[in-house]
C-alpha cells in the first residue's frame, strides 16, 4: 500500500509547526504584498489630500484630472480596496500555517488567486484612466503636478506587483495537490464479501498418512490375583498327631 505525502501544503508548513517571523517577512509573497499595500497608500492619499482643487470658474472643488470626478473617485475606492486587502492577506498568510484542514487552505488561496487576479484589471484600468485623464488636462496652473503624476505612476507600479501576486497565489495552488500531507492510498480495500483477501490464496491441504507402529507381542503374565476354586471337602491327607 503506497502512501504519498510531504511537509507542507498549499506551499505552507503543516499545522501546528509554529510561525517564524523573520522567515514570514522574507518571503517573496509577503514582501510583494507590503509593496502593494504601500502603493494603494500612496494613491488613495494623493487623491484625497491633493486631488481637487476649486477652479476660477466653479467654486466648487474639481478633480485635477481633466475635471472628471468619476477618475479620482475610482482611483480613491480601488486604492482603499487594495489596502485593506493587503492586510487581509497578511493576515490569513500568518494564520495559514495553523490551518489543520487542507480543504480552508484550498479556499484561501483561490481567494487570493482569484482576488489578485482581479485587482491586477482593475489596476490596470486605473492606470489608463488616469494616464488619459492627465493627458486632455490642459490648464495645469496651480494643480498639484507632482501628486497627480505620483498617482499615475504608482498606479502603473500597482499592476506590476498585483500580477507578481496572482502568479504566486497560481503557483500555490498548482502545487497544492502535491503538497498535500493528507495521506492518499493506491489500493481498494478488501472485499468483506469474499472469504479470503484479493491477495491471499488459500492453499489445499494435504494431510499426512499415518502408519500405526507394530510392538511385537511380550509373554502373558498369570494373574496371581485369581482365587483357587473353592472345595467344601477338604479332608486332611495323611495326618498323624504328635506323639507324647
């Protein structure tokens, strides 16, 4: 019977194994994580300290953008999204190796697969909307220049390190059948029908002929214990009394 197995599954240490820091922040998936929720930091917060300003003709304030509040408030919601699941993620990286059923681990890493895989779009969305936007802007007298090109940038830096994740969380889940330390058996069981087990063949019996022994025959001996024949005459034989 073939058992297969290894130590980790789902590319994470078996349950109970304990959490190692210093190993958690070096790792690549961890440190491409950090990167993007510094990213979404940088671009929501642009936005919404610096994003609008009141032009001459409204005094109502207007996103630097070419005036299109729909950019800066889809920036703003895809930028705070990411940062908080960024930290979710952490989160659940950390909680990973105490996960005992391999089934939870399966289902968090289709949710990081398919959460990054998504985000990657919605980045990259962003960042031609932006770059378009920025683009038909043409009065930039007292814009904020330096913010709105950060917001550009760090946009297009998003989809780069949102796509590294989605490969990662792919490759998890690729080599997550193979890690899987739940053992796994290549034979049926028996049937309990049968009287034998498929892989035992009862063997005929042949019993051994018997050859009884021959003593050779010893003389009788009389039995001593047999009574004479009982006579009611008995006459003594010539007796003579004792002379004095």
């Amino acid at each position: 019977m073939e058992v297969t197995g290894a130590s980790s599954v789902y590319r994470s240490s078996l349950a109970g194994g304990g959490f190692d820091a210093q190993k958690f922040v070096r790792q690549p998936q961890s440190i491409v994580r950090l990167l993007s929720w510094l990213f979404a930091i940088v671009v929501f917060a642009c936005i919404t300290t610096e994003g609008y300003i009141n032009t001459a003709y409204s005094a109502e304030a207007k996103c630097i953008f070419n005036q299109n509040d729909s950019a800066c408030h889809y920036a703003v919601g895809i930028g705070v999204i990411a940062f908080l699941a960024c930290v979710g993620f952490l989160v659940l990286d950390v909680y990973m190796p105490f996960m005992s059923n391999a089934q939870h681990r399966k289902y968090a890493v289709m949710a990081d697969l398919g959460f990054s895989g998504a985000w990657t779009f919605l980045w990259f969305v962003c960042f031609c909307l932006l770059a378009s936007q920025w683009g038909r802007t043409h009065d930039i007298s007292g814009i904020p220049q330096d913010a709105a090109r950060a917001t550009v940038a760090f946009s297009f830096f998003s989809i780069a390190t949102w796509a590294i994740l989605t490969y990662f969380a792919l490759g998890r889940f690729r080599r997550g059948a193979s890690d899987s330390t739940i053992p796994t058996y290549s034979e049926q069981p028996a049937d309990q029908h049968t009287p034998y087990p498929p892989t035992y063949a009862p063997t005929s019996y042949n019993p051994t002929p018997y050859t009884p022994t021959t003593y050779a025959a010893y003389p009788s001996i009389p039995d001593t214990d047999q009574q004479l024949p009982f006579t009611t005459n008995l006459q003594p034989q010539g007796y003579q009394p004792p002379t004095y």
